[in-house]
C-alpha cells in the first residue's frame, strides 16, 4: 500500500475537518488562510486519493436500544472459509466490524445488540451456522476512548 506526501495545508485541512466534518469549507479557508475554492479543491484532491473516505453521521447504539457491544473473535472450522464467512456477516446488520487479524481468532468482529439475550440469540442462531468451531465473546462496558488516526505530525512523520 503506497502513502501520499501531505503538505502542511493538507495537514492542517485533515485536522480541521476530522474534528468537525460539517464544517464548511470557508470556516476551513479562513483557519487556514487560503480562498474557499483552494480548500475545495484540496479536498477533491485527498478524496481522489483516497486519503478522505467521505464524511458521515454517528448514530449512538444506546440511543436506538442497542445497549450491548461485544467482540467476538470467531475461530472457523474450515479457515479456507474466510471468504464466504465474510461475506455471510455482511448480512448481519448487528455486526458493524470485521477483521482479519493476527493471534488466536480467525477472524476478529464488534456486534451491538440489544440486549445480552438478543447477543446470544445472534450468536447461536445467526454466528454458529456459518461454520465455526467455537467462539469467544467480550463484552464492553462502555467505550473510554474513540477517535480517527491522529493527523498531527503527518508532513515531518519519519517512515
């Protein structure tokens, strides 16, 4: 995977809108102190790149009733499997991650249920047809810190 060189502008537009996605773009050029079309132009360009992935709103699971998080690694039966089984979780709309990852687990996911009966119901009715041997969960309390890869220091970061 290839990186791209940021520039202290660039820099300084990731901070900005990764604290604020709905910014507008003349509130970015004044902080900045460059013209609105400079900054648009800028964020086309870390769009095409794809260092931007688009912006979005953040719906809290608690507020909508799902009031457990949990992460499961999933050990499969068949590993060759990886495919078809993520493809199968992509039909589970309580499960909002997946990872392939090193360690223990075959593949490593984060589910917001309902409740502790609604996450069982997940697992056995929905998690185990798809081929696993077994499954370990972990339940999150609460979450004590979230936030997007820190932008600081990215024009003089050492590779």
């Amino acid at each position: 995977m290839g990186h791209h060189q940021l520039d202290k502008l660039d820099e300084q537009i990731l901070r900005l809108i990764a604290d604020n996605a709905r910014i507008p773009f003349l509130e970015v050029a004044r902080a900045c102190n460059v013209s609105g079309a400079a900054i648009h132009q800028r964020i086309q360009k870390l769009t095409n790149l794809g260092i931007l992935k688009g912006s979005e709103f953040i719906v809290d699971p608690e507020k909508i009733g799902y009031e457990t998080c949990a992460y499961i690694g999933l050990y499969l039966k068949d590993p060759e499997q990886f495919d078809s089984v993520t493809e199968a979780l992509k039909g589970i709309p309580e499960v909002v991650e997946c990872h392939f990852t090193t360690g223990q687990y075959d593949l490593f996911i984060k589910i917001y249920a309902k409740n502790n009966h609604h996450l069982l119901n997940i697992i056995h009715d929905k998690l185990q047809p798809l081929g696993l041997s077994r499954s370990e969960t972990i339940i999150s309390f609460r979450e004590a810190i979230k936030r997007q890869m820190p932008i600081q220091d990215l024009v003089d970061a050492d590779d």
